[in-house]
C-alpha cells in the first residue's frame, strides 16, 4: 500500500464536469482519507474548487490539442517543474494529449505513470503511446479492456467507483432547481450534449411528444452540456410550445448533480452516471455512446456491467420508437420504479463502492513503485475450529471465503483456512489474522490473536463470541447482573491489547461485548452479528404441498452433559414430550442432525419418540444450502446446537433455542428474540418447549419480518471491513 510519504500527480486535460473528471475527484477523495498527498496538473474549468475543496493542490498548465512543437517542449516543461516543485513520486494521467506531454515529462525524471483509459474513443496512436510510457494501464470496463487488448495494450481492470455516504437517497433539494408540480413523473437525463448523447437526448425528447398522452404529468429534466447542446434546447423549445406549457427543463452544467438524481423517478444515463444515480437509490435506464441497453434491474446486472451501461457496448441501436416502448413500460408503476432503485443501490454497494476501487489503485501503485514486478501476494489466516465436520463452523468459514471472493483481488490476496496441520504458533507467513466466526473469545483462540498482536499483524475479530457453562444472570433490558470475567487478569490484559490494535472488531452477541466490557475492553468492539446470518440464497425455492401435514424440524445431539442442569437425557425426555403433543396437534416431526457425533442421540430421540410414519430421522450432515431449504419449509424448529438455530433464523424460520451454555443466549439476544430461548436446566423441560413452539408458530410472520431485518443489518456489519478495505 502507498504511505502518507506518496504525493501522487493526477493529470487531465480540463476540469470540465464529464465522467473522466468526476472519476478522478471521487478516486481522491478516497485516496486522501488513505492519506495520500493528491496534486493536479492540466487544464481549468468549473470542478477547479471541487478538486481544490477535495484536498487536491491544483496546478493549471493548459494542454492544447495539437499545439506546435515549441508549444509542446514548453508543456513538457511545465509538466517536468510541477513534479520536481512538489517531490512527486507516482502521475496518474488518464487524457490526451495531457497524458502524453505529462507521461513524456515523468519518463525523463524517472517516475513512474499509471494510464487510466475511460473508453474507446481516444486517437488510437496516441492512447499507445501514452501506454508505452507507462508502467501499468487501467481500464474502467470489460469492453474497453477488450477493445485496447485487441489493439496490444496489456490493461488491469478497475472500474468507476462510488462513494456511498455521497451519493444516497433523500438529498435536499437546492434553490435554483426547476419548479415542479408534486405530483409529476420526473425524468432526467444526464450527460454532455455531444456526439451520439446529444442524439439519445433528441430521440429522448422526441419520445415524450407521444407519451404526455399516457403520463400528462411527464417531466423531462435534461442536465448537461456540450457542442450540440443549441440543438436540444432548440428541440424543447418546440416541444414545450407545441405542450403549451414547460414540461421539459434544460438546467445545462452541474458541478453537483444529486439534487436531480433526488428529484427523479427515473434517470436515463451511462457509465458514472448509471452508477451515482443507483447510489442514490434511483432505477436507470441505461443508453450511451455506444447504444441502447435497458432498465438496469436485477436480471440484467451482468449485462449492464458487461456493455457498462451503453457507453462502451450495447444490446442494440437506439430509436425514437424504442425509448418511447421503454419510458412507457418502466413509467407506468412508479413504485416498481422505486424497488428496482432500492435494489440498485444495494449492487452499486457491493460491487462499486469507491473504497474497494481506492484499495486496488494503491496496489497498482504499490506495485510500481517496487519496479513494476508483480506486488507480493498479502496472506490472509483465517481462524476458526475447522477441519472436524461441525457444519456449524465450516458454513462460517464459507461465509467468510464467499465475501473474500467478492471484495478481495484473488491476485492479491490468498484466505488461509485454520485447518489441522496449520500452525497458529508461528504467525510469520500471514500479513492479516482474521478471528472468525464462533465461540473463539476463549483462551487458545484468544491467545492466537494476541500472538497477531505481538507480531504487528493486521488483526479483525468477524464475528467471533463468547461462551461459557456460567450461569448469567439479566434484567428485562439483557443487561448482565452478574459478573463473567473475574480473576482472570491475563485474559483481560489480552482482551484489551486485541481490541486496541485490531482493525476490526465485531463480535456475535450482547452477552459477547458485556463481556468484553467487563474486560475493559471499553468502546473498541460492537455487534456485528452472527456470520452464519450471511449465508442466505437471495431465493429458496419452495413448493407447499397442502395435502401434507406441516412440518417441524428438531435438531439434537450431545455436548456431553456440559450443560445447563447437567442433565442431557432430561433435555432429551423434554423433546420427546413436545414431539409427541405436535404430532398429536398435526404436525409431523423432521429430525435434523449437525456434527457427526450427534447421530447417537438423534437415533435415541426418534426411538423414543416411536411414531414412524410421522417422523423423519434425518442421519445425513448436509451442507448449508440444503439445510437452509430444508428449514425453509419448517413452521419452526427446536434447536440444541448454536448453529442449526443460526440456519433456521437465516431461512426466516421462527426457532425454539434450547440454550445449554451461554452462546444461544447470547445469539437470540442479539436478534432481539429472547422470548425464544429454554434453558436447558428449566423445571418442566416438556412443556415450556411446547409452550414457547406454538407461540413461534403464532407469531411466525412478525418473527420473521424481525428476522429478515436483523439478517440485513448484520449483513452490513459484516460486509463493512471489506468494504472499507480494511485488510
């Protein structure tokens, strides 16, 4: 990663408000919170305060198109004195011919360049040339990837990025903006009034002469400029006569374009555009440079990414007649518009975010600065009770290698499994050591953390949780009345120093960081949630068949009396009571095993229970994927291991938690359902199982909107150390 000792020369050729200038800002806003010293150097224009504002130090040199060869050393001159004058380490430029005369001025002083191409539409010579002067080149796009690939040019892909606290839904509204009656469809369009755009924009407002019949409370926004912006304006000036009233605005350039995403139904853009409004929670209807694309939803994501929005590549040409069928359909249910936008945003969010886009630039520069060889793959241990077939466990670790998929450059980073044979004394080979999901706020795994902290490596708890066979004692709100750590100074010494040095630090539960608070820990960790709760189709098919008796699904096992009440065949008893009575009730009973050495019990509890022809004896350890559809057809489940009460909890399934240690407490509490919890030292085992079973059953809709909510939240939490690029 670049330090705070790199000054890093960004150079265009204007500060004019288009996609490649708004790329570059929002790419230093993000590199200044990493502490980079960010320069500029090139042309003027109207973003000059909104680069100044974001912490660049602006040097103006003019770049002309062709300028003469006089004009041209005194360019590369003035490049060359700019970053001598401020010690600059790595230039960045992404235009010609700036990027020529600039890349031509740091060659001469031996610094490195990095080239970023926006599109296709640079002159092919020139963009090569650029390229040979440079030790890496960046594309935005697949397609512009290809495009260059084809022409000889070896590009790292990195797109637009996002950033997501700048760009949201609900931003207020500014004075100048055009007056609107409150109940109008508002369309905008966004982009620079040239070349084939400004045709989109025609064809746009050409459109609406037919579609005010359907939608007379239509309202075209059109921001942007350009060379052929006379003919727009001309095209809405007719278009409004002929209305009789001004349904179409022309509000020209913006440095600051969200109050009109805030103001639209829908945006009809490309490329950065497409990405801001999504941000903003804002359907897009996607046509650019290069053609007509579509409504962005759901199922046409990897479309959309793969043409990047119409600007780059295209479904196919636009038309008058075709823009008028799509504004028609996608206008005609406004709050259908509203969920593709909420749906939008949360793509942009994971694949977009500007933080994920900053981390992979400073590897680019990373890269050159050690010589342009190949950056040293980072090493990633990831610690968990792995390796002993606990599904538990392995679907956390799942959990976690899925998102590492999703945010971590496989070229930079490799996730290391904490399976049998991996040595956690020796924490050498690893630059991060990530404490993963399950009861690992224990000694051992503590100890293996503080180890990390020892050797100055970058530490994350994800996750993890507290456990133990003490006795808690709560008050109505959760609040611990009883103290769980005393004694044990080495453990809070250990406690303290990890959350002092980690860079991440969630836990599962209330119970987790009360303890924790009780260490003195202080206000370094918070609730992240149960990782398990990430594990979740975005869909689990399932076919009710009303012929069939509902189902419950009941999981069992040992923890080999280690237990509340230290009766295991009690608890065992009190599950064949409650089976017996939902049988009774209609219901059949589908048991679920979760570790191997559960088997044994589950086998005597459905011996016991001795009802066959309703009783399924499930002996299989299935994977998570079929666990959570088998549980997603359960109208509850009564669960003994953590985990099968996380998976059911994950499928939107009201569960029964029989707590026999700490962490079930912890984990209903941290979804705010202790109604849902039986310790497993109760007096009459049986009947406050069946009792707290038909008020899961009774209130199954508002448990799982409770459900669905908590899973989302915790998802965020999780999500957010990748996102932030925290490794």
């Amino acid at each position: 990663m670049t330090s705070s000792n790199d000054r890093i020369l960004m150079v265009l050729d204007s500060l004019r408000t288009g996609g490649t200038e708004t790329h570059v800002l929002s790419m230093g806003k993000a590199l200044r919170k990493k502490g980079v010293q960010l320069f500029y150097a090139g042309g003027n224009g109207p973003l000059y305060h909104e680069f100044v504002d974001a912490g660049f130090l602006v040097e103006p040199i003019e770049s002309a198109r062709e300028p003469l060869q006089a004009r041209r050393q005194h360019l590369i001159e003035c490049y060359r004195a700019c970053m001598k004058k401020h010690s600059i380490t790595i230039v960045h430029v992404h235009q010609t011919p700036s990027g020529f005369l600039a890349a031509t001025a740091a060659n001469e002083l031996g610094i490195p360049v990095v080239f970023t191409l926006h599109g296709t539409y640079y002159p092919k010579d020139e963009a090569i040339k650029v390229a040979q002067l440079c030790s890496a080149v960046i594309s935005v796009s697949k397609p512009v990837q290809l495009f260059w690939q084809r022409r000889g040019v070896k590009t790292t892909l990195i797109s637009n990025g996002v950033d997501m606290e700048e760009f949201q839904s609900g931003f207020a509204s500014r004075a100048d903006m055009p007056s609107l009656p409150p109940d109008a469809t508002v369309v905008t369009y966004v982009s620079r009034l040239a070349w084939q755009k400004a045709t989109v924009c025609n064809m746009v407002l050409r459109a609406t002469k037919t579609l005010r019949s359907e939608i007379p409370n239509l309202h075209i926004v059109v921001v942007g400029s350009g060379a052929q912006e006379i003919h727009v304006h001309e095209l809405a000036k007719a278009l409004n006569k002929a209305a009789g009233q001004p349904y179409i605005h022309i509000v020209g350039e913006q440095t600051d374009v969200r109050p009109y995403y805030a103001i639209s139904d829908l945006v009809i853009g490309t490329g950065r555009v497409a990405l801001e409004a999504m941000a903003c929670g804002k359907p897009v209807l996607a046509i650019g440079n290069h053609g007509y694309v579509g409504l962005v939803e759901p199922s046409s994501y990897d479309l959309a990414w793969d043409c990047y929005f119409g600007d780059h590549s295209s479904v196919q040409k636009p038309s008058p007649s075709l823009i008028d069928s799509a504004l028609r359909q996608a206008c005609s249910d406004r709050s259908q518009l509203k969920e593709i936008g909420g749906q939008g945003r949360a793509w942009v969010q994971n694949h977009f975010h500007i933080t994920q886009k900053c981390a992979s630039l400073l590897a680019i520069y990373a890269q050159i600065k050690n010589g342009g060889g190949a950056a040293s793959m980072k090493k990633i241990l990831y610690v968990g009770w792995l390796g002993f077939n606990n599904l538990g466990d392995e679907l956390m670790w799942h959990a976690f290698y899925d998102l590492s998929c999703k945010y971590l450059d496989p070229t930079q980073y490799k996730v290391i499994p904490s399976l049998p044979g991996v040595d956690l004394k020796d924490l050498s080979p690893y630059d991060t050591v990530v404490l993963g999901g399950g009861s690992l706020l224990i000694p051992g795994y503590v100890d293996v953390a503080y180890r990390a902290v020892e050797q100055k490596k970058n530490l994350w708890v994800w996750g993890s949780g507290f456990d133990s066979q003490d006795q808690v004692e709560l008050d109505s709100s959760g609040r611990l009345m009883n103290k769980l750590i005393t004694g044990q100074d080495k453990m809070s010494h250990m406690l303290q120093k990890i959350a002092e040095h980690a860079t991440f630090f969630g836990v599962r539960g209330p119970l987790t960081l009360q303890y924790l608070q009780q260490a003195g820990v202080g206000e370094r960790a918070a609730i992240s949630g149960d990782p398990g709760m990430l594990l979740i189709p975005a869909s689990l098919p399932t076919v009710a068949d009303k012929s069939k008796r509902s189902t419950i699904g009941i999981n069992w096992g040992t923890s080999y009396n280690r237990i509340y009440g230290k009766n295991e065949t009690a608890v065992e008893d009190g599950l064949v009571y409650a089976a017996k009575k939902l049988i009774k009730a209609g219901y059949d009973i589908h048991l679920l095993t979760m570790w191997g050495p559960d088997r044994e019990a589950i086998k005597r509890l459905y011996k016991k229970i001795d009802d066959p022809a309703h009783t399924i004896l499930d002996l299989e350890l299935h994977d998570h994927k079929r666990m959570l559809q088998l549980m997603k057809g359960f109208q509850a489940t009564i669960n003994f291991k953590l985990h099968a009460n996380v998976l059911s909890a994950a499928a939107g399934v009201p569960f029964v938690c029989l707590a026999y240690r700490i962490k079930g407490i912890d984990f209903a509490y941290s979804l705010d359902l202790p109604e849902l919890i039986v310790s497993t030292g109760e007096p009459q085992l049986g009947e406050r199982i069946l009792t707290c079973t038909w008020e899961a059953i009774a209130r199954k809709e508002q448990i799982a909107a409770k459900l669905a909510a908590s899973q989302k939240k915790i998802i965020e939490n999780l999500e957010l150390p990748f996102i932030q690029g925290l490794l």
